[in-house]
C-alpha cells in the first residue's frame, strides 16, 4: 500500500436482538481494538498516518458499532446501499 492509498475496511455483523446485552460493551471494545490495529498495521506499511474508510451498511448492531468507532477516529464512512 502507498502512501497516497486509503486502508479500507469493510463490517458485518449481528443485529442488535442477536446481541446479548451483557456482552455489547465487549463487542465494542473488540471492534475499536481491531481498527486500532488496522491503523498501526497501514501505518507501518507507509511509514505515514493511515487515511481509513469503513464500509458498513450501519444496521443496527455491530455495523452501527462498527461506524460509530471509526468515525471517531476521523475514518471517512461509506454506506453501500443493496
């Protein structure tokens, strides 16, 4: 990956009704680890700061966990629509 490329990352994921409730914040903080990771590991393929994109279709549940923590981070956000 050059320097000029984004990282893109796509997610899916459960619903939140397929969720258990006691295991939601664990979810989240599973998914802000792995996009963690993903930066460190295109930063250190580049040897500059990662310029990511989620891809998610941000239903309710882990897509919209997943959205949430990367727009965070600054992460640009693409939705494909079916």
């Amino acid at each position: 990956m050059s320097a000029g490329r984004p990282l893109i990352v796509a997610v899916t994921g459960h619903r939140l009704n397929q969720l258990p409730e006691p295991e939601r914040p664990r979810i989240q903080r599973e998914i802000a680890n792995a996009l963690d990771a993903a930066e460190r590991a295109a930063r250190n393929a580049t040897g500059a700061p990662a310029r990511c994109v989620l891809h998610s279709a941000i239903a309710e549940g882990a897509d919209r966990y997943a959205a949430d923590a990367a727009l965070a981070r600054g992460w640009r956000l693409v939705t494909p629509l079916p």
